[in-house]
C-alpha cells in the first residue's frame, strides 16, 4: 500500500530541522519565521488542465516540500506515516438497535451490522479477516450460518448493510491500498460475491446514503521519490538553506530554479501510475491511473497527498472517483455533502500559522462523482467530526486555539490572536462554490480546548477541559448571530454528547481527580438537563465501581460507534458499552461490557457486567484513555479481550443483549442477566 510519505516535526524543531536540511540556522532567514494567517484563496481546488499541469505541479510541490522546514528530508529517504435468503424460516424477529451515526440518513461504516427484518447479525472479526453471518432469533439458539472471507492479512474498517435491498459492502485495507467488496446477502446462508472496487492510498473514512457508497482514501505518489538519493538534489537544497541563511536571495533564486528543473525532468520521465492514484472496478482487473481530468490542486503548491473520493452503488456499479490534493483528515457528511478538514500545524503552503482548519466542501449525489463546491478557513483546530454539523445551508463547527505562534516563535512578534488560548464556535454559509463566514462567538473555556461538541438542530453543545468541565449551550437559530447562552462546571470532562430527549444529554467521558481537579481512574456517564439553555444543569453521574488502585475505560469515551442505546419510553432507556477494568487483583479484572438503566429524571443505574476476558497470563495491559501502557505492571495478568460493539434487541416481552469482541459473540438476557449463547470466534 503506498502511504503518505512526510512527517510534520513539532513546529518548535525548526531550527534543528533547518540544520538537519544543512542549513546553518540563524541568519535572516529566522526573522520571518513569523506566524502567519493562509488566505483561502490558496485553498481553492481547481480542475488539473492536463497530465502536463500535473506533473508540473507535482515537480514544484515536490521541490517546495524539500525547501520547507516543517518537513524532514534526509538522503535516507522520507519517513512513512499512518496518520462499515432468510435464514430464519421466517421466525419474527425483534427491534435490533442500529449503527449509532452522526446524522440521521448518513450511515457509517461499522463492524457489526443487524437486519431486524430477518434476524440476521454480520460481525466482523478481525483476527481471522472475515465476517461472520448470526442467525440471531430466537436468541438461545444463535448461530453462525455464513462467513465471508476477506484475506487473514486484510485489516478491517467496516461494513454497510442495506437491509431492504440484501446487499452488503465491506471495507478493508490491504497490500493493495483500500478494498469494497460487495455481496448479495438475500441468502444470508450464502452470500454472493457481486463485484470489488480498489483504490491506491489508506483508508480515511466513507459514508453510505440510500444505495451509495463514498469511500475516502488518502494516497501519496512516489513518482518523485528517485530524487532523495540524487546527490545533484540533495546538494542543491543544501546549497539553498545556506543561501537562505547568509541572506543571500539571488543565489537562493538560483538553487531554486536548479532544482524545479531536476524535479521537472524527473516528473516528465515518471510513470503516470506513479505521479496519480489507481483505482480497479473488477475482481483480479489491473490497477489503472485516474484520468487527469479527474484531479484537482489548489492554488498553491502544497505536499502532495491525494485524497480519492470514489462514489459507487452498493452492488459494485457506477463508480466514479476523482482526486483532490489535500492533507486533510477529517471526514464530516451531511446527507448533501461531503467535508474534508485540515488543521494548519504544518499547512505546507504557510509553515508558521497561527491556529486554523480549512474546510472544503464537496457535493455528493445519487449517481456521479463528488463536485468540488469550495473552501473556507476557520480559527483554531477541530477535535474530531462531531465539532462539524450542517444545517440549512450553513456548516457549524467548535475549535480551539492554542497558544501555538509564541510556542515556535518566542522571540518574534507574533498577531494578537494566536496570544491567548481560547475557543470558537463559528458559522460559515454555503455558497455557490464557498464557505462565507457570517457568524463567530469566542472567548469561552479560556486557557482550555474542546473535548467535545454536538450540534442539535438550533443548539450547539461544547465541552471544554483543563482542569473542570464546562458544558457552554449555544442559540444557532440565526446563523449570523450565534449567541453562548449558558454553562456549567463539573469535575472532569465529557468526550461524547449523546442527545436522548429534547431536554437531556447523555454523556461519557472522565471522571474528575482527587478534589474534582483532573480527571481520576475511572470513566464517567453524565445526564444534563438543558431545558433551559441558559442555566444547563447535571442532574445524574455515575461511574464502575472500583477500587483506588483499578482503572476503567471504555472504548466509547472516544469512539461513538461503540455506544449503543436503545430507548424504552420517551424518558426512559438502556445503555451498553465496552468497558475494560485494569485490576492487580484478577478477580476485579474486567474486559467486556456494563449495561445501565437511564432514566431522564436524573437517575442512572448500572445492571450487568457481560465480560469477554479470559484467565490464564494473558496480557497484562489494558487499554487507557490516552492510549499508553502506563501502569501494566501493576494489572493482573488476564486477556483482555477487546469489547468492541453491542446490539440491543427489543420486542414486545423481552430485551436482549448482543456483545461482540475479538474473541467472542455473547448473547445474554438483558434483564436477568442470563446467558443464552456464546459463539467463540
């Protein structure tokens, strides 16, 4: 799989980056390392005229990559970064919860997919690359009647299930880059291999509307790549910071032109399939070059990592695919369009920047490729796509800033707005072919950063951390003026918003450390009140018990797909979530999932443990929050099995459990607690 190539050093390194690139540092050069602000016109993506353009472009990125500091470049090469038949006998089959998406009618990828109306489960496992077919009802007798194999090395994102038309997508990530393949499943027993698209790069992200799959790949092409053993290349950037940092600019002119017409002459002799993504639409067809028609640029050169949208239906027809050069990584989707964001620490075009995202926009159908429909900057970063939401013609987001242009130029004047850490909320109209700001608030959570954020129609929810948690509502109802209408403050923070009424949010995050400062060992679920937007209010928290030397967390504090729950009444409901508790004391030892009653009146009370670990010197790390093995040594050595998703099914007289993890399917009584099957994988 060819990968993005670059890696952005903290900006603070600068100066070492510029020795390491054999400059001496110091000098002129320095005085303009000045945080700066990136018109958006220089985002603007425009169709790519010719192959001839392209590789043109490709050359002078190529070399403007070599020349910036931001970027390592060394004669041992660039260093690689990673940055969803019945086989019933037609027994009736209860309510299945679905995939928990962002926004009604976007469905995302996901690795457990229900069909109520058959009673059918697709799990996937991703130790053995397959999905595993469950005929589910009656619950006791669950059951595999069908597997798809999807090659032991193929590293699994998801799939989608169309239930009304029987068709089943997957999305895996192989030697080749990315893969869909799609199945017919009317006889779940048996489903039927219907075709496979693939696509150059790694996957980022993909929605699916109605019968369409969007599939996003990011692909960085080596066509270039010759050049950083090229003696005569690295000579003459060298040659170039030297220049630069003498003051020199005639000769830095010089070294520049030198090495735009070695880059050009490399890029006029590469393969085309090396300087474009490849895409495939048949089972074992060759990977063939996009047409250069079908590629966009922005402006200014930047480093050239080519995101592919592909829209194709769900049966393997009517592809359609085009490539933007684009470093972002973030995916949002309304039912409309498609957003692509990109935080500017390292935009390549403007190295020192003062905190931003761009955002590009890009309108999606049902038939035809994706439409560039313009781009637009925001200040400060965005935390992840729940800071992003779309309504009536204009996008929302939540972002923060930080104290970043002091940070890497703490001897240079630095713009008055890069001075003091804050956060943002701001409105940007949807144009013909822009994104216009019309409406800013800022100034809330000082000194701290967006931990989460959910917009509701008019509302907007931000949760800020540094050492409490302040929950802001906003009134969006006029986007032009949006108001900050209240907050609250409690110990820790929220890092997922789950709207269950009008009037309630549910939450999960961290619980508050020792005096309510911090945050402490255990994950923590939160109701708020905010029937009145100007004075929110909590009105129920819990955590696991545990003990003080035990550490909780559940995969659901930072991936929504992991939260599942189903409601009972219009005030009432079940959550289940994965939970893993890292214990020295195997007995206290836990990895599988936590169900807890939620009631809207403010109380939450937790039900059943279902654990999924096994004994027997296993591993002796769980997961933490943060993501490192801090404290193993301390755990009880047990597998803990990674619980990953969860299915509530509900009919007239019963609720059921449905637990997935690396190991296992587990089906229990959601009311007694009783198992009632256990397929081991």
């Amino acid at each position: 799989m060819n990968q993005q190539t670059m890696t952005i050093w903290a900006l603070i390194a600068a100066t070492t980056l510029l020795a390491a690139c054999g400059g001496s540092g110091g000098g002129e050069a320095d005085s303009e390392l000045i945080a700066k602000r990136t018109p958006s016109a220089q985002l603007q993506l425009k169709a790519v005229s010719s192959c001839a353009d392209w590789r043109g472009f490709a050359a002078e990125s190529f070399v403007e990559r070599a020349l910036s500091p931001v970027y390592y470049y060394a004669d041992g090469g660039p260093v690689p970064v990673a940055a969803e038949g019945d086989a019933t006998g037609g027994a009736s089959a209860p309510d299945f919860t679905d995939t928990n998406t962002q926004e009604v009618g976007v469905d995302e990828a996901d690795l457990i997919e229900t069909d109520s109306a058959h009673g059918i489960i697709y799990a996937m496992h991703r130790e053995t690359g397959s999905v595993r077919v469950i005929d589910a009802v009656p619950a006791a007798a669950s059951h595999e009647v069908g597997r798809i194999d999807l090659g032991a090395s193929a590293y699994l994102y998801g799939q989608y299930l169309d239930p009304v038309a029987q068709r089943l997508t997957t999305v895996v990530g192989d030697s080749v880059g990315t893969r869909l393949d799609f199945y017919d499943v009317s006889d779940a027993a048996q489903p039927a291999h219907l075709g496979q698209y693939r696509v150059d790069g790694y996957y980022l992200s993909s929605r699916r509307i109605g019968t369409r799959i969007h599939l996003i790949a990011s692909h960085y092409f080596t066509g270039l790549d010759a050049l950083y053993s090229s003696d005569a290349f690295n000579s003459g950037v060298n040659a170039w910071f030297e220049a630069e940092a003498a003051g020199d600019a005639e000769r830095a002119d010089e070294q520049r032109a030198e090495l735009l017409a070695l880059a050009q002459a490399e890029a006029n002799n590469a393969p085309l399939a090396e300087l474009v993504p490849n895409t495939a639409t048949a089972v074992d067809a060759p990977l063939t070059p996009m047409d250069c028609a079908a590629l966009y640029r922005p402006e200014v050169a930047t480093a050239m990592a080519t995101l592919t949208m592909t829209s194709i239906d769900m049966d393997g027809s009517n592809a359609a695919a085009i490539g933007a050069v684009n470093n972002a990584w973030m995916v949002y989707a309304s039912a409309d369009n498609l957003y692509l964001a990109q935080t500017s620490n390292g935009w390549f075009f403007a190295p020192f920047q003062v905190d931003q995202t761009s955002v590009y926009r890009f309108e999606i159908s049902d038939s035809g490729p994706a439409v560039p429909k313009g781009a637009g900057v925001v200040d400060g970063w965005l935390l992840n796509r729940y800071a992003m939401s779309e309504s009536d013609g204009h996008l929302r987001l939540a972002t923060s800033r930080s104290d970043s242009c002091n940070s890497v130029n703490p001897n240079e004047t630095c713009p008055a707005e890069a001075s003091v850490p804050t956060n943002d909320v701001t409105v940007l109209r949807l144009d013909d072919n822009a994104l216009t700001q019309v409406g800013h608030v800022t100034g809330f959570g000082n000194d701290e950063r967006v931990f989460s954020a959910r917009f509701v129609g008019d509302v907007g929810y931000v949760v800020t951390f540094q050492q409490i948690d302040p929950l802001f509502t906003f009134d969006l109802s006029d986007p032009t003026d949006p108001i900050l209408l209240g907050e609250v403050e409690i110990p820790g923070f929220s890092s997922y918003i789950h709207p269950i009424s009008d009037d309630v949010l549910l939450t999960i995050g961290r619980e508050g450390g020792e005096g309510g400062v911090g945050t402490g060992n255990a994950f923590q679920l939160q109701l708020f009140d905010v029937s009145d937007l100007t004075n929110p209010t909590r009105i129920a928290a819990v955590t696991p018990a545990i003990e003080p030397d035990d550490y909780a967390y559940s995969l659901a504090e930072y991936e929504p797909l992991a939260f599942t729950y189903a409601p009972a009444t219009d005030t009432t409901g079940l959550l289940s979530i994965p939970a893993q508790i890292g214990s020295p004391a195997e007995s206290r030892a836990f990895s599988g999932f936590i169900t807890w009653d939620i009631d809207t009146a403010g109380v939450i009370t937790e039900q059943l443990h279902v654990d999924h670990k096994q004994t027997g010197g296993g591993d002796a790390c769980p997961p933490v929050a943060d993501g490192s093995e801090g404290g193993c040594t301390s755990f009880a050595p047990v597998y803990y099995n990674a619980p990953l998703r969860s299915v509530i099914a509900t009919d007239a007289t019963s609720q059921t459990l449905y637990t997935l993890s690396d190991a296992f399917l587990i089906v229990t009584d959601a009311v007694s607690g009783t198992e009632l099957a256990s397929l081991e994988f």
